[in-house]
C-alpha cells in the first residue's frame, strides 16, 4: 500500500516513473477490522546544474489510524523514464511476439 501511494504521486507531476528504491519502518501495530488511512507527500525532485527537472523523486507514505497516529511510514525514490522509450520498447517486444 505504501508504494503504491507513493508511485500515484507521480501523476501530478507528468512524470512516468519506477520505484527505484524504498524503505518502510513499521513503528505500530496495525490494528485490525479498523479504517486506516494512506496519505502520499511529495518531498523533492532532483536538478540539473542548468536548472531543469532531474529524473529522481523523493516521496514519503505514512499510514495512520484514524486518530492520526502513524503505524508505518515509508520513504522512496522514484526514477523518471522516457515514455518514448517505454513506447519503443514495447513496439519491439509486440514484433517479436508476433514472430513466434
């Protein structure tokens, strides 16, 4: 749940990107049969000297009980990727499928 949190951070930002790395700390017990909230926080993208966007997201999760109490919270790194590349990368694996 947490990563998945975190990654629908990335629509707002237009960015296409992939969990790069990630890190939860479960402080409490989580209790059950209960309603539990997920809350996503963007915290930073990276720069380039020239001053555009960089390819690396910084995210946090947490997950509270209803009081607010955080029971896990989870820390990311998302790395953006080209959707040019995704789409030509596809493109190739549907040839080589279709040549089978």
């Amino acid at each position: 749940m947490i990563d998945e949190a975190m990654s629908k951070l990335n629509r707002p930002l237009d960015a296409l990107a992939m969990t790069r790395s990630m890190e939860i700390d479960y402080l409490r017990p989580s209790p059950l049969h209960t309603p539990l909230v997920l809350v996503g926080m963007h915290l930073s993208r990276s720069v380039h000297p020239d001053g555009s966007a960089g390819r690396k997201l910084f995210h946090l999760a947490e997950l509270r009980s209803e009081d607010g109490t955080v029971l896990a919270r989870g820390k990311g790194l998302f790395v953006v990727i080209d959707p040019a590349l995704v789409e030509a990368a596809l493109g190739r694996e549907m040839a080589r499928k279709g040549r089978h």
